[in-house]
C-alpha cells in the first residue's frame, strides 16, 4: 500500500451544486472507510434513522449541524472540531445542517 | 459502548505551555485508535524514524508541517486539511512544524 494524500478542502462542489449531500471515499484499509461528507441544509429523510453495523467516528470539520441521537431528548448541536464517536447501531439522525454554509464532515467507519 | 464526543479544540494547552508535542488520545474501539496531537515548532528527533505497525490516517487540522517520507527526495508540505494514509511501516519524519502557530493533528491508527 503506498502513500496516498489529499486535502479535505480539494474538489468540493460549490454551494448549490448538489442537491443531495456529497459523499466521497478517501481511501480504505482493511479495518477502516474514509470519507467525507459535504452537506449544505440536508438532513436525513423524516422517519429514517441511519442504523450502521460498524463504528463510527465523525467530526464536523467546519459548518453547522444537529445530530439526534435515539433515546436523547434534544439534538446534539455540532459546530466546527466537535466529534463524536457512535457506536454500531446506534441509532441517528441529521436534523439540521446550516443552509448557508457548507459543513463538511469527515468520517471513519470501523469495522468493529 | 457509549456515545463519546469532545471537540477537537478543546483543552488544548496554549502556545509555550509545553515543551515537547502534546498527545491526547479520544478514543479507542477494537481496530483503531484516534488522537490528536499538538505541535509548535517541534519535530521528530534528528536521525529517528517514526515506523509504526499499524496503518495511520493523518489530517493536519489547522497549521503548517513538513512531513518527510522515507525514500522521497523533498518534504511534503502540510496545509491545513491536508491528509495522509500512511501504511504500517512506512517511515517517515516530521522534520518542521511552524513556530509560530499552533499545527494540530488528528492521527488515527488502524490495526492492519
């Protein structure tokens, strides 16, 4: 395996240019996934629950976002440098994410 | 396992506070491990290599680092959002981090 390197900033698609949240894979090991994830005021769809069956850790690298957790009374409010680690199937929910600035994600699903 | 959360900013100790590079570890599941590391002006000691045996994926948050890998003729230059993967074994050196500012890392070692 050799070295591979980008900037998390590089090839982003400009505000307005996806309708939908932007995903895209940085690299896989045996063991993890990157990824990041640009949003500008998506969530995730009314009813659903994102359910995964491998850990993960995400943090907000700059932007605005709530995370609900399920069982938590209120949204987690997320601002630039905040992470969370969630384990497998624990239940969540992106409720808001800032319309007016990008927020971008990085996340490492591990297996578990 | 519990929901774990912090922010990557929080807690740091100011410029001149320490010495040597500060390392904070945040969290730790079966296959990875995941710390963040503050540098100011420090590098890795002349003549050593850092040579691990796990994957490391490795963003510079914020500052400005060269990073030299083991067999290329140049330091890389580190940016903030500048991301690496390096394989385990892969040797490399941090041979500058600006003193003028603090360069913080979020490193993430993968059990390969």
């Amino acid at each position: 395996m050799s070295v591979v390197s980008g900037n998390l900033r590089a090839g982003l698609p400009g505000l307005g240019q996806s309708d939908s949240e932007w995903f895209d894979g940085l690299v896989q090991t045996p063991n993890a996934r990157i990824e990041r994830i640009l949003s500008h005021g998506q969530v995730t769809p009314q009813g659903q629950w994102c359910d995964q069956a491998e850990d993960e850790f995400v943090v907000l690298i700059e932007g605005a976002a709530q995370l609900q957790i399920e069982g938590e009374s209120q949204p987690r409010q997320l601002a630039a440098g905040d992470w969370l680690l969630l384990p497998a199937h624990c239940r969540h929910r992106v409720v808001w994410t800032d319309p007016n600035q990008p927020s971008l994600w990085l996340a490492l699903h591990l297996r578990t």
